[in-house]
C-alpha cells in the first residue's frame, strides 16, 4: 500500500514544486473495465463496417488476438481517465476548498496497455502559480505497465486549485 503524501496548504505544496512525489498501487485493467468505458463513450473501435474489417482492439478478444497485440487493450482514453484515481492515492493537499482539472498541456500514450495489465502512477510536482482564480498545479504523470520497457501514458495535467 502506497503512503499517500499530504500538504498542509498551498506554501507547502508551493516548496516542493520540482519534485517526485511518489507512485501509486499497482491496478489492474479488467475485460470489464475496457467494456464498461467503450459502452459509456460508445468508443467500441470497429462498430463501423469499415473499422470492423480492421479488428476491434479494444472489446474483441478473438479479433484482437489476430493483430499486432496479441489480445485486446486499453483506451489511451481510459488509461489518462485513471490518473484523478491514481494521483490522489500519490497526494493530497488540506486546508483547500475544492480541486478543478482545468486540462493538459501534452498527452502521449508511448505504449499499449494489454487487458489483465497492471498499471500504476508515478507524480511529479512541475510547478505552482498563485493566480486570482486559485493556483495552478501542474503535474507530470507518468503511468507505466508493470514489466513495460516505456511507459503507456505520459500527462502533463493541469489543476486549479482553491485555497
């Protein structure tokens, strides 16, 4: 079990701008998971004729066991899902009165995340700016695949955050 880190405040959360503030628990990404987000974003790669003819990489395993990964997987879309659950076992900051994503300035997904992978997340603080509307807190995440050789998503999010 991860020891989540937890600031007291801004000004704390301010001094360590530039740093790692830890990983996540591992999770593992379930048949279930890929078929619950591809129903509630109607996401199903191949519903069409035309991508059908392509494999479904994502909800069916005898297609996507034919093509370049061997077997069905995430949804880039679903694994950048993950980090509000993954960052908040990393840190917490108290004394605030609400936490807004407000976006990301870079998104990449280096690598597949085959169903039955175990993922997890590793925080880094990149900076803290005082502004009228809250603080911006911008993170770099980094979700790797247990056993991977790079990692399956790299966000550089951004929160704004109200004191």
């Amino acid at each position: 079990m991860t020891t989540r880190r937890t600031f007291d405040g801004m000004a704390e959360l301010e001094k360590a701008a530039g740093t790692h503030l830890g990983h996540s628990d591992w999770h593992t990404i379930s048949r279930q998971q890929i078929d619950t987000f591809a129903d509630a974003t109607g996401d199903h790669h191949g519903a069409s004729p035309a991508r059908r003819a392509r494999g479904r990489i994502h909800v069916d395993p005898d297609r996507a066991a034919q093509g370049p990964f061997g077997t069905t997987i995430a949804h880039g879309y679903l694994t950048l899902g993950l980090i509000p659950m993954l960052c908040w076992e990393v840190y917490d900051i108290q004394g605030v009165r609400m936490s807004v994503n407000y976006g990301a300035n870079k998104v990449r997904f280096p690598a597949p995340v085959p169903v039955g992978s175990r993922v997890r997340a590793g925080v880094e603080l990149l900076e803290v700016t005082p502004g009228a509307g809250g603080h911006q807190v911008v993170t770099r995440i980094t979700i790797e695949r247990e056993g991977g050789d790079k990692p399956v998503c790299v966000a550089d999010t951004v929160t704004v955050v109200v004191p």
